[in-house]
C-alpha cells in the first residue's frame, strides 16, 4: 500500500461514525453479489448496471456533494461465500450500504450480518418472498406479483385445466406452490404436478404426463439457465404446442433456445420491450457506456440500477448516510426508471408494474400485456 | 404405446452416451472420466458449426474428428503412462475433465448456448405423435451398435481389440502393436462420445457443465456392462426401462436415482454384472 492511500484509509477510519466525517469522501456502496456459482451468469449484468447508475450520479455531481464509489464482492452464490462477503463488506471496507441481487441462500446468510453492523440492505432480486428484517428493502417482485398476470391472461385465453412442472428446489417449489393456490382461488384446475431435481436432464416421463392429462396450460418453474432450456427443447420435440408459461425464463436465456422458445409466456418487471422515454434513455447509456461488453439488461439487473438512484434519494431526503435515518426515508422516496416509478412502500416491498411478455420467433419479447402497480401483499406486517 | 417409446427411447440415448466409455472400457479397462467433458466437446462442436451457418447435420463428422484428435492427444500425454495405475488413471481423467470444462468456460463463457434442432417436429407412430428425434435417436443407437459389433468381430482392429482383452501379453507375444491398437481404440471412444454430445443437442441445454449430468450414470451402465455392446443394450433397456417406470408411476425425483441404484445392486448381487451376457 502506497503511503498517501494509508494515510487516507487510517484517517477515514479514525473519522468514521464522528460528526465530521469527511464531506468529500466518497459514499461507498457494497455490492455482494454470485460473480462465481449459479448466478455467474447473471452477476456481470447487474454489475454493470450499478456501475452506470454511480457514473451518472457522480457526472451530476454525486450525493449531497459526494461522489458514490462501488466496492464489489464475490459471494459466490451460495451463504458460506455470502457470510464472507458481507462480512468484508460491512466491517474491513465499511460501506454505507449494501445494494445487490443475490440468491436467497446468500440473502439469508447475509442478514444477520447486516443486522449486527447496522447498514441499510436494498435487495434487488425477485425471490418467494416474506423476507423481513428492519434493515432490508426489496425492490424486485414476490410470488403475489409474478403469478396472477400469467394466470389471469391464460384464464382469459380460455384455460381451466394447468399442468404445474419445476425444479426440485425452494424457489421452484413455492412458486408452483403459490400458482396451484392462485389458480385454485380463480376457479381454475391443477391436473399435474412434477418435478425433477435441479441436476436431471431427462424429462421424458413427465412429458408423456403431460401429454396424457388433458391439460389446457403449462405453467413451469425450473431453475434458471441449464433445465429450463432442456425442458422446452424436449416439450418442443414432443410437440407440445399448449399455452405455456414460464416463470423462470429471462431474455438471454430465451435467446439461447431460438425457434423452441417462441410463444413463450413471460411475467415480469422489466423487459427490454418496454416503451417509455426511460427506458430507453437507459438502454441507450448502457450501450454507449458498455459497447460489445455489454450484458443483456434484465429482470435482475434493472433493479440494481434503479435501487441505487432510491438509495440516493433517501440519502438526499435523510440530509445524512447514517442508517436510522437513511432506512426511516427509503419507504418514502421513489424514482422513475426504466420499470416506471418505484417506491418501496408497503412493508418495505414496492408495488410493481407487471408486464406479461411472449417471446417471438427471433427471440426477442413483446409485452402482451401490462398490470399497473400490482400489489405485493401482506410481505412484513410487522415492519 | 408412449410408455413403450419413452422405455425404448430412453434406453437408446443412453446407449449412445456411454457406447464411447464402453469402447475404452472395454479394451483398454482403463475409466475414462473425462467422458461427461467430451460429450461437451462434443456438444459445442455443434454450437461452433452453427456459429459458422453450416448445416448442423455437419456437426457430427466434426465432433467425431475433434473428439479422436484430442482422444489421441490425450492418450499419448496422459493416458498412456497410466495403464497399469487404473485408480491414477480415474484421477488424471478426472481433473483432465475439470480442465476441458474450465476451457470451454473461458472460451465460450458459462451461458447456455444456442444449437439448431437437428430434427424439429414429431411423428405419428403406433397411433400416438411422438418426438422424431427420439425415434431418429433409437436408429442412432442401433447403428452404432451394430457399427462396433461390426467393428469388433469384422475387422482386422476388431480381432487385435478382442486379443488384447482376452490376453494382452501373449497378444503383444504374437506381434501385435498393442500401443498403437491402444491408441486407436481410445480415439475412437473419445471421438464416438464427442459425437454422442452432438446427438445430445436437441434433447438438452449446452453449457459447460452438461456432461456431469451423464457422467454417472453411463458409468454405472458401463460399470455392470464390462466389455460387451450387447450387455450395454440390454443394461439400458432394462435400467432405462426402470427409470421411465418408476419415474412414471411413481415419482421422477427417484426415477432421477434408479439407473444408479439398480446399477448397484446389480454389481452387490453379482460383480461381473452382466458381462456374461
């Protein structure tokens, strides 16, 4: 370490938490995140949209006249990385917040850290849900918001009887679980229910299931990635042609599967179709900022971007980085980016345009239909 | 009728998957672990012919090449010193698996690639409408069957093959070049699994890490097969069989385990499995 850098790093450390600390120091924004495991495939794209949202910020001259510096950590996806991560995050680099998408796992294994240093957590990745801890805010969607569109539509379209298929995990299982109840609740039919685990590639036998249930929609919920694209290749070439929704499914993916995807329903908070002077304005950053190495923007890393402009509004509402009032103005703040205006409001979630989109022969998505600020539910009560 | 396709099926694209390990099995007893990487290989053989807008039939004498070339290369640096250490072998074959896979990452990233479907659509057989590439499949593995019982009892290698499996040392007495016999033989498994990769395109997502999923399970096949393609056929009927039942009638969870559970019982019961076959 050269010596100006130590003199700075002892003397922000001596100045930390004094009514002094410094009014030009940068504010520093810890981004644990999966660059290695599951979510290495996603991870690059919601780096990059944090590092554009900070650029911007920085360019019009940062927060209450500081500029935001982004410290990235490897997580690895999965809660032993996560303990380390935040770990290093919130007691060596001492950030003054934590923004990022992650797994639920590492989520779970992140909190009772957040908790003890006391450092607001804006998580920015859909999950199933009734994740609660004063210190945490989520701006991406629950079950509540996700299902209901998808369901609704297909019930228009004329569907009654669905065939539930998933991986064998939590997130899987409890979207499912909520989709069977919701298509319950709506007069509708469950004739199938199957699972494989998140490794198996043979889906033949479900299939044939499928086949010979008499179902007039498919809903799925796989892992990410890897099964989903061998179960619509083998659902394709068993000539399955029925409604069929995915829940599990982002643009890059549907990409990757060409032809086999199209028809493919998709419910989301962010697609890259979505027509407004925001996003647009967005996606045309990203592309100036990033050229050939940019990362497709999606349902996962939009958020990031947009949580950490809420992250600066609070901050500039609060007058302050420090956390009691920090976390006391994020519920009252709210942008308008490129998945319209955001607030996270009710019990520390935000209501959320839904849109439902259906992937077309080239594998781009088109929105079918759009649902204003659906309501995430009863998350936290007790917050 | 489905039950009847989905059994026979099943047991032909798991045939094809482990013909590779069998061949060097077989001759060389040696296991070759590296066998989920070249299935990958293999599989991006196809992405890279696709990339390059050729006809994606074309992937299957390119992934044949690829495989053997590399099959050979790894046999002279690797596998060759090791053929009286069978247990190191598992390990070298196995980090070499972890290596080709790691490549492939660096080369084409950790996201799913996108292949042309070699044959879209489905075809009426015995009254039902069932995936065409299944049925392309179950020919598939019936021509590589027959294609290395050809192999093994028609031609001159074929003999030198079975010599050496049935005695190496007089075999290589009688002047036979068991080296380059050797060398051969593991070029064409490694090259019959990178083909297998390609014919696994349309039935599964192409990543770094597809081949792991097969790993297993061909090696058990091969584990209760030993050196016979015709105990190999009857292995996938029977435990693919089983799968697709259990996965049927009771749930797929277990049906995912029943290749490897029957495998071992099978082996418990009787250690030469269905060699004798």
């Amino acid at each position: 370490m050269k010596m100006p850098t130590l003199f700075a790093t002892v003397a922000s450390v001596m100045l930390a938490g004094s009514a002094f600390a410094a009014d030009s120091d940068p504010i520093r924004i810890g981004v644990p995140v999966g660059l290695s495991g599951a979510n290495s495939v996603v991870a690059p794209s919601v780096v990059q949209s944090a590092e554009l949202a900070v650029e911007e910020i920085n360019a019009a001259g940062g927060v209450l006249g500081r500029p935001l510096e982004l410290v990235i950590a490897d997580d690895a996806s999965g809660a032993a990385g996560a303990q380390k991560a935040f770990d290093s995050l919130v007691f060596q680099k001492e950030v003054d917040v934590l923004i990022s998408m992650e797994t639920s796992a590492a989520r779970n294994a992140g909190l009772p850290i957040v908790s003890r240093g006391k450092v607001p957590y804006i998580y920015t990745s859909f999950y199933e849900g009734r994740s609660c801890n004063p210190f945490l805010y989520v701006n991406a969607w629950v079950p509540e918001q996700q299902v209901p569109p998808i369901v609704d539509y297909l019930k228009g379209q004329g569907a009654s009887k669905y065939f539930l298929i998933g991986s064998d995990y939590a997130f899987g299982r409890g979207m499912l679980e909520f989709a069977r109840s919701y298509v319950e609740s709506t007069g509708g039919e469950v004739v199938g229910e199957e699972y494989l685990p998140m490794d198996g590639s043979d889906w033949t036998a479900i299939i044939s299931k499928l086949k010979a249930s008499g179902a007039e929609a498919l809903i799925t919920s796989t892992a990410g990635g890897a099964p989903n694209v061998t179960l619509t290749k083998q659902l394709r070439g068993a000539g399955v042609d029925l409604p069929y929704a995915n829940l599990a499914v982002d643009e890059g993916t549907a990409k990757s599967m060409g032809a086999d995807a199209a028809g493919i329903l998709i419910s989301a908070s962010y697609v890259t179709g979505i027509d407004s002077a925001e996003n647009k304005a967005f996606l045309d950053a990203m592309a100036a900022k990033f050229g050939d190495e940019l990362r497709t923007p999606n349902d996962l890393s939009v958020p990031e971007y947009e949580a950490v402009y809420l992250y600066k509004a609070a901050v500039e509402k609060a007058g302050s980085t420090d956390a009691k009032p920090v976390l006391d103005a994020l519920d009252e703040v709210s942008f308008t980016g490129p998945r319209g205006t955001i607030q996270m409001s009710k019990q520390h979630h935000a209501p959320l345009t839904m849109y439902l989109g259906q992937v077309q022969e080239d594998g781009s998505v088109v929105v079918v239909e759009s649902f204003k600020d659906v309501d995430p539910g009863e998350q936290c009560p007790n917050l | 009728m489905t039950l009847l396709l989905d059994i026979v099926t099943t047991a032909a694209v798991l045939f094809i998957v482990s013909a590779g390990l069998l061949a060097i099995f077989g001759v060389l007893k040696i296991v070759n672990f590296a066998h989920g990487a070249w299935l990958t290989v293999g599989a991006y053989c196809a992405v890279v012919v696709g990339g390059l807008g050729l006809n994606p039939w074309l992937a299957l004498p390119v992934a044949f090449a690829a495989g053997a070339v590399l099959g050979g290369v790894t046999e002279r640096l690797i596998v060759r010193p090791l053929y009286a250490r069978p247990l190191d072998a598992i390990l070298a074959t196995w980090g070499l698996g972890i290596v080709i896979g790691q490549l492939v990452t660096l080369w084409f990233g950790r996201d799913v690639q996108f292949t042309e479907s070699l044959l879209p659509g489905t075809i009426h057989v015995l009254g039902t409408s069932y995936s065409l590439y299944r049925i392309f499949a179950l020919g598939a593995a019936v021509v590589i069957g027959l294609g290395f019982a050809f192999l093994l009892e028609g031609t001159r290698l074929g003999l030198s093959a079975r010599a050496i499996i049935m005695n190496e040392a007089l075999a290589r007495a009688l002047g036979l070049d068991t080296a380059r016999i050797r060398l051969v033989t593991f070029m064409i498994g490694t090259g019959l699994t990178a083909l297998a990769g390609v014919l696994l395109t349309p039935l599964t997502s192409v990543d770094p890490t597809m081949g792991v999923a097969w790993l297993i399970g061909s090696f058990m096949l091969v584990m209760v097969a030993g050196s016979s393609f015709g105990a190999l056929a009857v292995a996938c009927l029977l435990f693919g069989g089983a799968q697709v039942l259990v996965s049927t009638f009771i749930s797929p969870i277990l049906g995912g385990i029943t290749v490897a559970v029957l495998c071992a019982l099978v082996l418990r019961i009787s250690s030469k499995g269905f060699a004798r076959v």
